[in-house]
C-alpha cells in the first residue's frame, strides 16, 4: 500500500505489531505508537513525523525489544507539547532507531528497558 498513515488519538496508544509495506509515512499528531516489530513503521524510507504545529504530546515507542527500524524520523516544529521517543519494556533487550533524526522542536529520549 502506499497511502500515509495520520494518528490523532489523546488518551489511546496505537499498537503496531507486525510488519507493514505502506510507503507514505506514517504521522503521529498527538498520542502514542508502539512499534512491536521490525517493519512495524511501514517502509525504511516511509518518513515518521512526529507531532504538529499546535498539536499536543506525541510519542513514537519501540517495545517488544531487539528490533532496528531504520525510517528517517522528523520532529516537527511547534508542536506545543511533549514529544518522545524511546523504547519501552519490561525485557532487557535493546532497540535501534537507525533512520535520520532531524530534530524542529524539543524530543524526550525515553529508556525503560530492564
């Protein structure tokens, strides 16, 4: 498929966990994305935009562990609110973000690896 995917979703986390071939880029407005899987983010040159002018808190969450997701990511300016990215887990296994970060506003680095 090669449509984008927007999430809009304040109090709910969306859950990705299998590997997905939409090419449009995948933007996160407001709430969560955990990412369970490599390819989980669509595919490697599918941008992920993480917040938006005026928007509230966005996170971008790998969990699941071990897995690389080599998407360019870019933080969008303005945003307004918290804007995360990071790994989460109660395992001890470690996740790489290896795609280009480029940074238009603040970003929180989350680790709760065990």
């Amino acid at each position: 498929a090669s449509g984008a995917i927007a999430v809009e979703a304040e109090t709910a986390a969306l859950a990705l966990q299998v590997a997905n071939t939409f090419s449009g880029g995948l933007t996160i407005l407001k709430g969560t994305v955990r990412a369970g899987v490599a390819g989980a983010l669509g595919a490697s040159a599918g941008r992920v935009r993480l917040g938006s002018e005026g928007g509230g808190n966005a996170s971008l969450l790998a969990y699941l562990g071990g897995w690389a997701h080599p998407n360019p990511i870019e933080v969008m300016a303005g945003s307004g609110g918290v804007l995360t990215l990071g790994y989460t887990s109660t395992a001890n296994f470690s996740t790489t973000f290896s795609g280009s970060i480029l940074l238009g506003d603040d970003l929180v680095l989350r680790s709760d690896s065990a």
